[in-house]
C-alpha cells in the first residue's frame, strides 16, 4: 500500500488527494494502482518510491522483473495510442506572444531605470556588496523573474495535453526551462552566474556603444528557438554553451580521478564480523559501519526503518 504525490503535483493550497485534476495523487492498495499517475516519481531512477519499495521489500531480481513488465506495458500503450512531438507543439498564439513582449519590454525599461538609478549615484548597496555588484545582481533578478514569467504564460496556454508538457511534468525528458527557451525566450546568458563583461575593449560586441550597460549588451535574449536568434544573440548563445562543454570535459577528469584515488584508498577495508569497519592489517576505521550500522541500500531514505510506512502497510490505510 502506497500514497504520494506524482510529479504532475501542483502543488495546490487545498489538496483534493483522488479528485485531483491533474491525476497527481497516487493512491497504491494491495499492488493495484487505484488513482495517480506513476511517473518519474514514482519509478524514476533516484526519487521512484515505488521501485525503491519493491528492492526493499521483495529483492533486485523482483525489482528488475518489475521493470522489464512496466518497459512493455509502455511500449505496448504507446502502440495502441501513439506519442508524437513536433515543432508544432510549441505554437502559441498572437495573445501569448502579446503577454511574453509585453513582459519582456517591461523588464527591460525596468534594467534601463535601475542603471540611470545607478548612474546617478542613488542605488543602494546591498550589505557586503559594492555598488557594480548591487546593480548587477539586481538586474539578473529582474531577468530570471522576465523569463520564468515568460515560460508561466507559454506552460499556462500549451497545457496538458501538450506531448511537449507531458514530458516535463511527469519527468520523461526534458524540463518546463526547455519548453520556456523553444516557446517563450531563451532569456539571460551567463558564464560563472554571471552576466556576459568580457569580450572586446569596453564592451561585449562591436555591434554595442561602449561602456554599455543595458540587458541586451551583456547577453540577455529575448527571442526563443523557435522564432530564431539574431546575431549578436546567436554569438551570446555560443559563449554561455562554451562554459557548458568545458565544464563537462573538466567536471568528468576530475571526478574520475577521485573516484581512482578513493578506490586506491579504500580497496583494503572491510566489515568485520564484530560490526567494524577494518584495514586487512586489523586496524578500526569505524567502531560502527558509517556511524549507524544499517546498509545504505536497504534504508528508507537515509533512515534505518520507515516506521510510517510499516504501520501503513499493517493497518493498510493512511497514517497522518
């Protein structure tokens, strides 16, 4: 027996658990699946609590039967009903496109006063921070905020039965930032969480005036991927996604190398009979393996027992 929320959840104020709209709240009785919808959630590969209820509970081999099982009932639902996605799932209308320029013409008038504000020698600064760093922190406030409201009315119009929605709510693939940067705008470029300052002598591009500060001089986008990206956008775009791929290639060489280091380091360690933790010559690493004894692979989260979940499946109802 099982209840939690899928991923679809809105998380609303008043939650109306099966007369959800959303099919979010998933109610499991007896291994048959009453009301939800089992998404990532549910059999996702680090949140799945039904996955990780079944290790717990029944072994691998079970888990990974399982799995196999949902694979072809997915293939076979898939089949019957069919699941496409094209360029056309991110179309909106004149009065989407209206709401995302106005807010975006809004947020940059909104750049442009608080730069003449600092200009004029009137901004304050935020504690521990200088006057540049107030300003620049501020500005990427107002940005983050423009293209999240962007992405709110391009989610709010495409809906549900969008397949592009479906695969970022239930956690398929993607994310609702995806959908926000194809539909909406692909918003504030930054390398290190920072807007774009280098570049030529006193400013970005050539195409800037010099010393320029505004929201489109350091990086900000304001078209998406489907209405296409000028230029100077496009170049903006190349910088950002550069920080990507060298964070990849440098991120993978250096947790590689940890991870040889801390398997050099711990090859010769063992559990002792008496609960220990042991090098081969005998000497205690631990009094107690990591401190509580239990196997991180048959614990409820970082828990040793999921009392909750135990009187649950005896009373078999819900326990508040």
């Amino acid at each position: 027996n099982m209840l939690f929320q899928a991923s679809s959840c809105q998380n609303c104020e008043t939650c109306k658990r099966e007369m959800c709209e959303n099919d979010a709240f998933v109610r499991v009785v007896n291994g048959n699946l009453i009301t939800g919808t089992i998404d990532k959630k549910g059999i996702g590969a680090f949140d799945g609590q039904i996955l990780h209820r079944i290790i717990r509970q029944h072994g691998m081999k079970r888990a990974a039967r399982f799995i196999d099982d949902v694979t072809k009932l997915s293939i076979r639902g898939i089949m019957l009903e069919g699941f496409s996605f094209g360029i056309d799932d991110e179309d909106l209308t004149r009065t989407e496109y209206g709401q995302i320029d106005e807010v975006l013409n809004g947020a940059l008038s909104d750049v442009e006063r608080r730069i003449k504000i600092y200009n004029e020698g009137q901004l304050e600064p935020m504690p521990g921070r200088t006057l540049e760093e107030t300003l620049e922190m501020q500005i990427m406030q107002v940005l983050g905020k423009a293209r999240d409201r962007t992405g709110e009315i391009a989610g709010r119009h495409l809906g549900m039965d969008n397949s592009a929605v479906v695969m970022a709510v239930s956690g398929a693939r993607g994310s609702m930032l995806n959908l926000t940067q194809m539909a909406g705008c692909l918003g504030q470029q930054s390398v290190r969480g920072e807007r774009i300052m280098r570049g030529y002598e006193d400013r970005t591009l050539p195409h800037f005036r010099r010393n320029e500060r505004g929201a489109k001089a350091h990086g900000f986008i304001t078209n998406s991927y489907k209405s296409g990206l000028s230029p100077t956008e496009f170049f903006f775009h190349a910088i950002g996604g550069r920080e990507g791929l060298v964070d990849t290639a440098v991120r993978t060489s250096q947790s590689g190398y940890l991870q040889r280091r801390m398997i050099n380091a711990l090859q010769d360690l063992k559990v002792a009979y008496d609960g220990t933790v042991r090098t081969t010559g005998g000497r205690i690493i631990q009094f107690c393996y990591g401190e509580d004894g239990t196997d991180p692979g048959k614990s409820s989260y970082g828990s040793p027992v999921d009392v909750k979940g135990i009187i649950e499946s005896v009373l078999k109802q819900e326990v508040k």
